[in-house]
DNA sequence: TAATTAACGTACCAGATAGTTAGTTACGTT
DNA sequence: AACGTAACTAACTATCTGGTACGTTAATTA
C-alpha cells in the first residue's frame, strides 16, 4: 500500500495509523490484531508504528485515548437544563442508546480492555480516571427531580449511569451471542424503537415510583 | 507437569485439558491463550489435546459447550410457581444476579465470544439455538402477573430477560473499565445489595406500572 | 497369553510475528 | 545553497506458536 513521494505530514501519518489501528483492534482483538495487518491497510509502513508509537502496546493505548476522547467530546455538547427533569432523563438516556449504537467499534474497545481487566487504561495517565461529563448532567437532572417532588429521593447517580449503559452496551456489546441462541437480532429496525422506549420507561418508572 | 506412570483415562485426562483450557481462554481471549501454556498446565502433554480435540479452534467450541451447559443446569433447578408473580420475578432476576457473580469465567467466554461474531456457537451445533430454560420461566411469570392484573400486558419475555442480563452481564464484564473511570467496584460488597435490589425495583416497578 | 488398539510421550518443524538495523529523502532554517 | 533534522523506507531477524512425525506403553480382547 506504501506510495513513495507522498508529502510528509507527521500529524497525518499519526493519524491514519490511529485510525486503521482503531479498525483492526476492534475487529480482533489486542492479541489478535497483526502490526502488519495494520501496517498493510495504511499508505505509509510498519516502520512508522514503531517510530511513533514505540510498540503495539503503545499504539493501542493511544487508539483508547483516542477513542474516549471522541465520546467525551459528544457528550460535552449535551444540554438539557431547559426540559423538565422526566424529558431530561429520557433524553439523556436516549443520546446513550443512540451514541452506542452508532459507535460499535467503541464499544468493541471497551469490551476488549475488560478482557484484559483495564490494565492499559490504568497505565494511561489521560484515561484513568477521566471523568464522564454526562455524570454531572445525569446528577443535575436527579436533583432537579427531588426537588420538584417528581423524581424519588436516595438515588446514586452513578447507578442510574450504570444502568442505562448496561442496556445500551449490551445491545451492542452481546447482540452476536444473543442472536445465535435466541434468535433475535437486537439490533434490527423491528426492535430499536421499542428498546428505546423500554430504557427510558424502565429508568423513569424506577425514579416516580 | 506431565508424570509418567499415570494409569490411561480417556475422560478424565479430557476433563482436565477442558478444565484448564476453559481457564486459559477466559483469562487471555481466544487469540491470546497458549496451547503451549495450557499444555503446561495440565499433567499430560499438548499432544494430547491434537489428540482429543484435533485443533485450538476445535478445543475453545469445547469449552464454550461445556460452559454453556453448566449454566443450562443451574437454570434447570427454577421453581418459582409457587410464588406470586412479583416475587417470583424477583427471585428469577436475582438468581441471573448471583449466577453471573459466581460465574466470572462463563461471562468472560461469552464476552470473547462476541468479540468473535459467535463464529464458534454459530459452528457448534449443539450450542446455536440452545434455548434458555430460564425463558419459559420468565414468560409463564409474566403470563401469571397479567391473569392477576399486577403486571402491564404486552411485555415480551425476551425483551425482560435481555434487561436482566444487561444489568447483570454488565457489572460482571464491564467492571474493569467501570472502576479505571468512576472509581467504583461494582462487585464490592458495599454495593451488592443496593444492586441486587435495584436490579428487582428496576423490572418490577416496570412491569407494575 | 498373544494380538490389537486406545492412550500417551518426546522431539521437532515451518510459518508467523513483533520488533530492529541501517540507511535514504524531504524540508525548514540560516 | 548547504546543512541538520524529522520523516520515511526496505530488508532483516530472533523468537514464538500451532501443529506434527514417530515411537512407546497400558489395557482390552480373542
């Protein structure tokens, strides 16, 4: 693939290794994933990841930052302190369910460093412990709701977080296991309005009861 | 690890290699796990695995086989027709709840296994279309908490397993990057029981509404 | 008890793979 | 325009890894 008398561009060539990278890693995995696979799809050579990134443990830490910090920057962009706390709620939950599903690759990611019980991300002084920004939202939203006597009091934000990625990244983290033993994809038309409706209905009839 | 002498028995010698196998591949991934390191492992040698299981890939399907049937027998063992609907709900959600925290290795394999596309389960032809038992549970629960005017009508069975599996799934695969960024164990004891009961109040208040 | 076979062990290999050595070239600076 | 350095390339290697060739032994059977 390598094209000789191309320009030079560092933050280019950085760049589309961090992005044929991202692909490969998500498609196969941290041991999965070949250097000269990746080296193969890119315009430049397998010389060049070690020049930037010193190793393929590197690279892959790089493609994670590189990948939250694309999250990040979409949820920064939310803004619901002008709906009344229920519509705030469902909607928060629904950038979630739509951010995800339009994200799989993240969400490979994800799953891929849990396999490895995070250890890259904790090596990572920019990802450990970086802070989610729909947290503060989610907290805002909560308390907006006890005082208006709407929501119920004694609720951790944290958790209400942890349930609605827990439906939104199961959708799209377990739809090949769930397909080929139920049989249903949880990812097609058929299902997706329904599933968006039933988070946002479950999170509100916990938080009114 | 290997001892001479041993006296020659075909099951036991391929329980072992599954045993440790079944270890190896939930701790490494499928890509990441050694034949070599399983051979190591065990007190007979790799050949023995070319031997009973012909080949890496051949050996991983077993081990997904043998994981999902232990689930599938633990699942066997429901009897909540005794109870009224709400409560047998809850005890269905909260034995999904305590399975899958004893059961770390399964959740990993299955994670890893999507990670894969279900490539392997859609090749086994004794796992793909395996149905859960657990399901004719859950739908005669839902179908008793309708005739009894307790449960909302229109509720697909499938659709509150795949909630009670997120919510479960998750705080068992996911907890690794969950506690890099929130800085929260989701499987200490400080937060078993708040999520136990979150889990029950979640599907319950849902259904009930 | 001799023959047969399933169960097992040792030693090895070919290809794959992460990483490197040694150089070349574009380009901004002076 | 010459110079220094960052950006880049091609070819190579040490090691790892899944898999195998070949031989041996315990148990079963006739």
């Amino acid at each position: 693939m390598a094209q000789p008398d191309r320009t030079r561009d560092a933050e280019r060539t950085r760049a589309e290794i961090i992005q044929v990278a991202t692909r490969e890693f998500a498609d196969k995995g941290y041991a999965g994933a070949r250097v000269d696979e990746i080296a193969a799809k890119m315009s430049t050579t397998k010389r060049m990841i070690y020049y930037y990134f010193g190793n393929k443990e590197q690279l892959y830490v790089e493609v994670l930052e590189h990948a939250y910090a694309g999250i990040r920057a979409i949820e920064q962009e939310l803004d619901v302190e002008h709906l009344d706390p229920a519509d705030a709620m469902r909607q928060l939950a629904e950038l979630t369910f739509d951010h995800h599903e339009s994200h799989p690759d993240f969400i490979r990611l994800v799953s891929i460093e849990n396999i490895h019980r995070a250890e890259h991300i904790g090596r990572s002084t920019v990802l450990s412990g970086l802070a989610n920004p729909a947290l503060d939202v989610l907290a805002r939203i909560l308390d907006r709701g006890r005082e208006a006597g709407v929501f119920r009091s004694g609720v951790d934000p944290l958790d209400i977080h942890m349930v609605i990625s827990a439906f939104c990244v199961f959708r799209i983290a377990n739809r090949h296991t769930f397909k080929a033993i139920f049989k249903r994809d949880m990812l097609s038309p058929d299902h997706r309005e329904d599933h968006r409706r039933l988070l946002g209905d479950l999170v509100l009839d916990y938080l009114t009861r």
